[in-house]
C-alpha cells in the first residue's frame, strides 16, 4: 500500500519530465539510448557535445569521435528497499559505412578512464555480464551488422556523465572524378508502421576537423552542407575545419577532386612496416576502345519472377546495343538448367545482335537457381594467348543461392584472364555473394534495386567496361617476405583506384608497378621508406587479411588454423571481427543497485507539438493515444487504493 501511494504521489513529477523513445532498428545515427522496461525499446538522451576528428591519407579514414552524454534520472528516483540511487544501463548506438570498422573503445565516468580490451566473443560478454552483476561500471562493444556498431554501459548512476571515445577507419569513395566522405551527425524523424517516430536531433553543438592529405594535387575541396576553412599545409596536405561549433541538424559531406591529368598516377603511403599503393585512373581517357569479349549471364530462376526478371532482361537488352564491330558476345541463362545462346562466344554483328535481343525477350523466370553450374559455363572458355582484347563476364542474378563459398573456390581457382562483374536484381539481393564473387573475379559489383535505375547505372558498368585503363596490373617488390593484399590485383577502370595494402619484412626497398595499358606499358617505381605517421593503414593490411581468411574459411572451425590467424591478427590490431569484441572494466564498484539498471527509463525532452505536456509513456503519432495511456493507469491505480 504505501509503495503505490509513493507511486500516485511521484507519477506527476515522472509526467513532467518527457522522453524519447525509440527501437533499435530506427537509430541511423550516433545516440545514446538507456534500457528501459519494453524490451527492444529504449529512451534516448541526447548528446550534450560531440567532437568529431577526421584523419585521411590517400583513399584510408581515420576517424575519432567523442561524445558526452548523462543519465538524467531524476535523484528521487530511489529504490524503495535500500535508498540506493536508480542507475541505468545505457546502450551508445552508431551506424557507420559498411567498409568502416571500429577498433577503440574508451569510456570516461567521473575521474575516472576505462579502455576497452579486444577478447574473443564470448569471453567479453561474460567479463560484461559478471562486472554488471557486481554493481561496476562496465561496458561492451559489439558489431551488431556490418554497419551498426553498440556500446552496452552497466550501472551509469543518475546525474553521472558519460563520456565515450571511439575510433573507426574506412575507405573514402571515389565516383566521377571525385574523393567523398560523409560523417552522419543528426537523427531525423521518421515514419514507421507504428506512427511518427519523432525524436531529438540536432540540438548538440559539434565541432569538426579533417587532416587531409590526399597523395595528389588537388583541384578542389569542398563541402555542399557546411561552411569550412580550408588550409594548405603543403603540397597535397589540407587541414578542413568547421567554421565554429555548428548544430547537428544535417550530415557533414568533404568532396575533393584531383588533378590527375590524362595518364594513370600512383601514390605510396607509409606507416611503419606498412604501406598503401593507391593507382588512380586519368580523369579522362585517351587510348583507344580495345575490342572485348563480353559474355553475358542472366537469371532466371523462380526468385526472379516478376520485377526482377524485367529489370534483368531489360539490362541485358541495353548492353547488347552497345556492342561494337570487333567485339565478340554471347549469353547465358540459368535456372535448375543452362542454356547458350551460342555454343561459343560470336562476332556483334548485327544478325547476331537481333537473334539475341529476341532470345531474351522470350525468357521467363521459373525453376531453382544452379548458380555453380553457370559459372563454369561462363568461365570456361580463354582467349587465346596474344589475342588482343579482353575477356568479360557480366553476371546478372539476385545470388539467393546457399552454396557460395563454393562458387567462390570455382571463382578463385577458374578465373583466367578472364573479369568477372556482377549485377544485383531486385529489392533484396545476396550482397555478400555479389561482392565476394566480383571480388574473386577481379571486376566490380553493381547494385539495381529498381526499374528506374537500369539505364543510368547499367550505362555507367558498361562505360567503364568498355575503357579498361590499365589491364594485368601487377607489383614487383624487391622484399621477398613481403606479404601483399589482395594478393591478386584487379584490373584499372574509369573512375575507380586500385588499393593495396604491403607489410614488409624490412624497411625500404621498392615498389614497381606495372601493367597492360592498351598495346602500351605502363610502369611507376616508388620507394618504401617505412616510418609515418599512425593513419590506419596496418589496421587496414590486417583486415583485408582478415577478409581473406574468412574468405577461404567462412565457418572458422574451432582450433583451425585459419581461426587462430584471424584471433591473433585482430588482437594484436585491436580489432572487432565476428570473433572478437572490445569490452572495458572499472573494477571499482560504482555505489548503485544492479538490480535497478533494467527497469529505468531516462528522462530526455519530448518532441514538438505535444503541447507542453511531457509523458514517460511511449509515443505515437499523436498525443491522443497518450493521455489515454496516462488515465487507463491512473484509473487502475484508483481501483487498487480502493481496494486496499
């Protein structure tokens, strides 16, 4: 009886204190949300600052981000047993690019400073589990997908300020002549099959550098959102600023073009016993259209049936327009079964060209999807040995296939001369073998999700691959033991670099590059001078090897060889894998009750247009559903003191 009159007397203190509430799944940028009673719904707070440090070397980010948060629980909040102070467990979300991984972890409460440690899975999420048990501040990073990272934190007491600092590194795109990167900094509504999803954005002050150095001359730096001061600090090297804090209300964007002239351009970065090699194409090319065997793949299994199926058909017809006098095609369907339109690849003529663009048009989408034995069709033929030209498969397919590691194996050990390019149909397609098997292939993945999209992003694949910049790229390194990845080096387009990553066995020595350009050679020497600054290349060499070793060994099976290597690679590069996680432990107790942090829902401002009136219920659309929420539980808190 009195815990619930205590309850009707703080339920108007807890209404005027308003939160946001929100899912996991909605966070599309850094928060800092805390646990509250639903499951799978938590109440956000609002960062009070956010710092954000940008360091850039060639086509490799570094970036460091630190941001300070506070549980604002009210004081009276107390339990009613021991008077103990209410604490939460907080729950530091942030989404980040695909490509960018997280390998820092450093919490500040108070005085005091946590880092975080690289275990293997299981271990940090018991080394988290026993320390939140036992009241100490804790917390726990893990890479949910492969862009949303969290940061679990036990026992934050109320009115205690969080401060966390991550460290990530990515690679910078690269499209139409220009380098891009882009830090998310606001949270926006959203509408969901809930309501309106309103929630705070935007009201924190952030401050911004980036320390460019971009390995050439530039012709232009620029940010479309934002007002930045720019700074030559020599040659290649830029310093970017904000001009002052500036509220997080949209997404910072740094482009930069530069001057690469008409021939390809190599660049060598250095960082200890490391180096990056980045090629970059001309920003227009001059040689002339070499003449290519294309072979075109086309699936049409039951997944396909309906708007994937047209998308693909319609791709396909596009690229038979393009073909060229001189140019050798032909066209693959898969279903359970393949089928040739030809039974070898045959002259663009245009008799050949009309009897292909009606054996297309009659395709239909039913059957399995035999994805292996298509491969083999397409990768089974080789030009001849000083033939001219090159060799081109385009794969156009939704990949929901099962067996991939071993079309992967087929890629790998099959590949030839030939490039591999793949083509993603539809709302949802494989993405992990898409871009694994271009990979393999030494070609590129492009990705159409709708009709709409056919002309432009197909147009864009096949004018890349109708002007091959540099072909059988190859490095020449005096270091014997050095070990390079990709250990296969793709092929030179228009408008996309070549990266690659070097450990050496000792400092110094050269790096010569050469390659196909044309009928012509193309070669470049630089010299490996170790030493450099911290900017995330080893990080880099290791992920890709990493990379490789999941590759070749998906399941890791337990004490293999290849489990070993990717443990020991991401301990000793403090990186998370699907092995690892960072977690952090301040051993001493943090004088709050463990047992309060589930239930604790943190107050934060509710958003516009709720007229004033500020509830700790969830939100929806309108603010109609909420009072009725709020006289539902005070009539059923009547009838219980009633019948007490």
């Amino acid at each position: 009886m009195k815990r619930l009159l205590l309850l009707l007397a703080l339920l108007p203190a807890a209404l005027a204190r308003g939160q946001a509430l929100v899912k996991m799944d909605d966070v599309k940028s850094a928060a800092m949300l805390f646990k509250t009673s639903q499951p799978g719904v938590y109440a956000e707070a609002p960062a009070l600052k956010t710092d954000v440090r940008l360091h850039v070397r060639g086509i490799v980010l570094r970036g460091e981000v630190t941001q300070t948060f506070e549980n604002n629980t009210p004081q009276c909040a107390e339990s009613f047993e021991n008077n103990t102070p209410q604490c939460a467990e907080a729950v530091y979300v942030f989404p980040l690019p695909e490509n960018a991984a997280v390998d820092t972890l450093r919490m500040t409460i108070g005085q005091r400073v946590i880092e975080g440690d690289v275990q293997e899975k299981k271990a940090a999420q018991q080394t988290y589990e026993t320390a939140k048990s036992e009241g100490k501040h804790a917390s726990l990073l893990t890479q949910e997908r492969p862009n949303i990272f969290t940061v679990a934190i036990a026992n934050v007491a109320s009115g205690e300020k969080v401060l966390i600092d991550i460290a990530y590194q990515q690679t910078i795109d690269y499209r139409d002549g220009a380098f891009s990167l882009r830090f998310p900094m606001t949270i926006g509504p959203r509408y969901n099959a809930s309501g309106l999803d309103v929630r705070i954005g935007g009201r924190n002050k952030t401050s911004l550098t980036v320390d460019l150095d971009a390995g050439f001359s530039l012709r232009k730096v620029e940010s479309p959102y934002h007002q930045i001061n720019t700074a030559v600090v020599s040659g290649s090297h830029y310093t970017v600023t904000l001009s002052g804090e500036v509220p997080a209300d949209r997404d910072f964007e740094l482009n930069w073009q530069p001057d690469l002239g008409s021939e390809p351009k190599s660049a060598v970065f250095s960082e200890g016993d490391y180096a990056l090699m980045m090629i970059m194409p001309p920003a227009q090319s001059t040689h002339v259209r070499m003449p290519r065997e294309t072979v075109f793949v086309i699936d049409t299994s039951g997944s396909m049936e309906g708007t994937s199926i047209n998308e693909a058909k319609n791709a396909l017809l596009l690229a038979l327009d393009r073909l060229q006098p001189g140019d050798r095609f032909n066209v693959i369907e898969f279903n359970s079964t393949t089928s040739m339109l030809f039974d070898a690849a045959q002259p663009a003529t245009s008799d050949a060209i009309s009897r292909a663009k009606a054996w297309v048009n009659d395709l239909h989408a039913n059957g399995g999807t035999e994805i292996l034995d298509a491969i083999q069709h397409a990768l089974k033929d080789e030009p001849a040995p000083g033939v001219d030209g090159v060799r081109q498969v385009v794969f156009m397919t939704d990949g929901q296939v099962g067996n991939e590691d071993q079309c992967f194996t087929y890629i790998r050990e099959h590949l030839g001369r030939t490039r591999l390019f793949t083509v993603g149909i539809g709302s949802a397609p494989n993405s992990h073998f898409m871009r694994n098997a271009a990979r393999f292939g030494r070609g590129t993945f492009t990705y159409i999700g709708d009709v709409a999209e056919v002309q432009e992003k197909m147009g864009g694949l096949f004018e890349k691959l109708e002007n091959p910049v540099l072909s059988n790229v190859t490095l020449h390194l005096d270091d014997p033991a050095a070990e390079m990845w990709p250990q296969r080096v793709p092929d030179l387009y228009s408008g996309e670099p070549i990266i690659v990553t070097v450990k050496t066995a000792k400092r110094g020595g050269r790096v010569i590059a050469t390659a196909a350009m044309g009928k012509e050679e193309w070669n470049e020497t630089h010299v490996l001078s170790g030493g450099g600054e911290e900017s995330g290349i080893a990080k880099l060499w290791a992920r890709q090897k990493i990379e490789a070793l999941l590759d070749r060994d998906g399941a890791l099976a337990e004490n293999s060889a290849d489990r070993q290597q990717v443990l020991a690679l991401a301990l000793a590069n403090h990186l998370l894998t699907p092995l690892t996680s960072l977690v952090a432990v301040d051993h001493t107790p943090a004088g709050v009750d463990p047992t309060t942090c589930n239930t604790t829902a943190v107050p934060v401002n509710l958003p516009a247009g709720w007229g004033g009136i500020e509830g700790t219920l969830p939100q929806t659309a309108t603010p109609g559903p909420l009072w009725i929420a709020i006289g539902a539980l005070l009539l059923l808190l009547a009838l219980a003191v009633v019948k007490f």
